[in-house]
C-alpha cells in the first residue's frame, strides 16, 4: 500500500526516507504521521536493518485526527554504499485500536497479521545525499551525485589516511614522553642517593678525623705527689749497730 489516499488510516510525510549521508556521523529524518480517522490508532515502525537505525517512537498510538512525529536516525557509518544506493525499507504498520489506548497496554500480537483486525502497511524507501544538496531537489541531488562521488571518496579516503597517521605519530609522541619522563625520574633517584652515601662518608671522615685530634692534643696526667709516709713494710730497718769495743783491763 501506498502512503497517499482517502481510504489509508494514517498517512506519512514525506514519502521516503532522505538521510545526509557523511562517515562517521550520524544523520537522521523525521516523519509526520497523521491519523486520517475519527477513532484511535496505533502504529508501528518495522526495517529491514534494524541494526544501522534508530527509531524513536518505534510504536505508539494517534489520537484521532491528530498527528505524530517518529525520529529515525542513521548511525554513522565507515564506508560509503556502492554508488551511494540504498536498499533499506522501511514498514509502517497501522491499525484502529479501542479508545483512550495507551501504548504501554497494545497487546503483543497487536500486528500480528493471522489476527482479525484489519492491520494497513505503509512502504517506505530509504535515500542517501549528499550534504550539500540536501537543499536541492531530490532528482538533482541523484543527478549529481554519481560526478562527484568517485572524488569524493578519493577525499575522504585521503584525509581518512591523514587522521590515522596523526593519530599514530601522537601515539608515538605520547609513549616517548613517557620514556623520557620515566628515565628522567631514575635518573634523579640514582643521584639522590649517590649524593646521600657521599655526604654521610664525608661526615663520618670529619667525626674520625676531629677525634683523633682531640685525643692526640689532651695533656697526660700529671704523677701523683709523694706522700711523707712511708710503709713500713717496705721501708729496710736499718742495721743493727755494731759491738762496742772496751779498752782491756788492768789485772790485779
């Protein structure tokens, strides 16, 4: 089924998805959905690649004659699509669900399609541009692009190759620094600790040298002084005097 029509639940605008495709940088589009009918109705948003998209509501429920807008964002991608072609789809179902729904409370099977509710589907194709012509028409832009898309990728692929060897020579920088900061720190704890080991050597020279200084340069003590005494059993005795000889007598 088509978007367009008297006869559809809901309809969508635009009628496709265009994203401004650029690497590595994520795009996205929006979607009106308006519900065409005086009842309740819920939707829900189905792709082919679910992993490249992000869909925000990716179900919720139209209040009648009202409207409601989906977000659908492309992440961003490494390399450009051959020729700039996409093949995703996108699917929007829809059905009349009972009044004052609310989407936390959609049974499971709600689009399920062996249900007996009448549930529609609305196609969508997905479109990359370029970014700048996104401000042109959509056939200009698709008339343009292939030109330019063979230098374009040249460029990208150049400054690609660019950024990786900066980003390779500020790794290296990054790493050399550290060296250097790593063999500067040894450095100052080697010397710190040959200058501690000098300096103690040096103060335990100069202790050893000013006490034996102080040791040579003291006066010996003087003798002691002679006492009066003598002890008496060191002194000698002096010798017994000798025999007193008399003058011989007359005789009677």
């Amino acid at each position: 089924m088509t978007a367009d029509g008297n006869s559809q639940l809901i309809s969508v605008q635009p009628n496709g998805l265009k994203f401004a495709f650029e690497l590595e940088k994520p795009s996205f589009c929006d979607l009106k959905v308006v519900n065409n009918t005086d009842h309740h109705v819920a939707f829900k948003v189905k792709t082919t690649s679910p992993k490249k998209y992000f869909v925000r509501p990716n179900t919720g429920v139209v209040q009648p004659l009202d409207s409601s807008v989906i977000r659908v964002t492309l992440q961003a991608q490494r390399e450009y699509p051959p020729d700039m072609q996409c093949k995703d789809k996108f699917l929007l179902q829809s059905t009349v669900v009972p009044p004052n729904t609310d989407v936390d409370d959609l049974p499971a099977d709600t689009f399920n399609k062996e249900s007996t509710r009448e549930i529609q589907e609305c196609k969508l194709k997905v479109f990359y541009v370029n970014p700048s012509s996104r401000g042109n028409s959509e056939d200009e832009g698709f008339k343009s692009y292939p030109e330019q898309s063979a230098d374009s990728n040249s460029t990208v692929r150049h400054l690609k190759d660019e950024r990786d060897t900066a980003v390779r020579q500020t790794l290296q920088l990054q790493q050399e620094l550290d060296f250097l900061k790593r063999r500067r720190q040894r450095r100052n704890d080697s010397g710190f600790s040959l200058m501690f080991a000098f300096v103690v050597g040096l103060i335990g020279i100069l202790v050893g040298f000013l006490l034996n200084l102080s040791l040579s340069s003291s006066p010996l003590p003087p003798p002691p002084p002679s006492s009066p005494f003598v002890d008496s059993s060191t002194t000698p005795l002096p010798p017994p005097p000798p025999p007193s000889v008399g003058s011989p007598t007359d005789e009677i």
